[in-house]
C-alpha cells in the first residue's frame, strides 16, 4: 500500500525542485492578489466589493443559470489548462506558462481578499465554501500540469541541444496522459462550481452573511 501510495505521488509531483518551485510562485501569485486589493483607490475597491455583494446577492436569490454557470467555466478552464500544455511544447513557453501559474494565484488571493473586505470575519465561511472543492481543484490542476510542462520544456532543450539523448516520444506520452488527467479533474471542478456552489453558498449567507 506505501509503496503505490509512493508511486502515486511521484507521478504527480515527479520533481522536489520544480514542485517547489511551482508551489512558491503560486504562494506569490496568493500574496500579491490579496496585497493587490488594498493598494486600489477608493472607486476601484468600491466597484470590487459592489461586484461582490452582487454575486452574493444573486446566489441568495437563486439568480444563478447553473447550466450557463458550467458552459463558462469548463470553457475558462479547457483554455487555461490546454494553452499551458501547448505552450509547455515550446522552449519560450516556459516563461509564459510561470506567468499563468502566477496569474491564478493571484486571482485567487484577489478574490478572497475581497470577500474578506467585503464581509469581514463573517465571511471566513463564504471563502471557505468559495475555495473548498472547485478552487483547490482548479488549483491541483495548475501545480501539476505546471510542473510538467516545465519538466517537459527542459526535457525538450535538453534534447534539441544534444546534451542528452531523451525519450521525447515517452516523454509527450506521459506529458498527454497529464493533459487528460488535468481535464477530467477541471470537469468535475466546474460542476461544483455550476451546481454545489450556488447551494452551499445560499446556506451560508443564510446562517452567516
């Protein structure tokens, strides 16, 4: 049992220093998007925390179309998950590709500060609810397909310098299976989002907010 339980992590985190690596410029993105708050102007904050009880309010009163709700956000993930698995093919993608790491920190940590300004302590429910399951998923999704799409652009560098004779056809085999993986995973992240959501949501400002 240890010794699959082993063989399960490696596969998903196959690399300390990249794991690492990815997981700090996540933690970045986190700390910037809530410092990012409060450095806006008063008009600029305004407008977020209005957004905010918007989409609070619209959850409260059932004005949610769940079905439209999934439409969008398997979009929005199909095209962040494939756009950093084609870029992780390319030698300058790399850079690109940390950025985008980054960047859904940095929406994430932008969002739950603006809960956490909007609602106070009585919004601790309301993110929790927020990030727990279709966020961390989401999350998951971007740490592991980051990781690979690094390992395969240095693995492809690597090969296209001469410096080591690589498996390259293996290696976008496994890269793939990744890709797939990442994809079922972003799937169920947008039914809870569509769908569980909304109904956990509405019970939380209902007893909470």
């Amino acid at each position: 049992m240890d010794k699959k339980l082993t063989k399960i992590k490696n596969i998903i985190l196959p690399s300390k220093k990249t794991n690492y690596f990815i997981i700090t410029i996540l933690i970045l993105g986190l700390i910037s998007g809530s410092v990012f708050l409060m450095v806006l102007n008063e008009t600029d904050k305004t407008s977020v925390l209005n957004q905010i009880q918007t989409f609070f309010t619209n959850i409260d009163t059932s004005n949610i179309n769940s079905g439209l709700a999934f439409k969008n956000s398997i979009i929005t993930n199909m095209i962040y998950i494939t756009l950093i698995w084609i870029l992780g093919m390319s030698i300058i993608g790399i850079f690109i590709n940390i950025f985008l790491v980054y960047l859904k920190g940095f929406l994430l940590g932008f969002s739950i500060a603006s809960i956490f300004s909007c609602y106070g302590f009585k919004g601790v429910v309301g993110v929790f609810i927020y990030i727990f399951p279709h966020q961390l998923l989401n999350i998951f999704c971007i740490i592991i397909l980051g990781i690979y799409s690094i390992m395969f652009t240095v693995k492809l560098f690597e090969y296209i310098m001469g410096k080591k004779n690589n498996n390259m056809r293996n290696m976008l085999k496994k890269y793939t299976i990744i890709y797939i993986f990442t994809i079922i995973i972003s799937l169920l992240s947008s039914l809870s989002e569509a769908y569980l959501l909304p109904a956990l949501m509405k019970l939380v400002i209902k007893l909470f907010i």
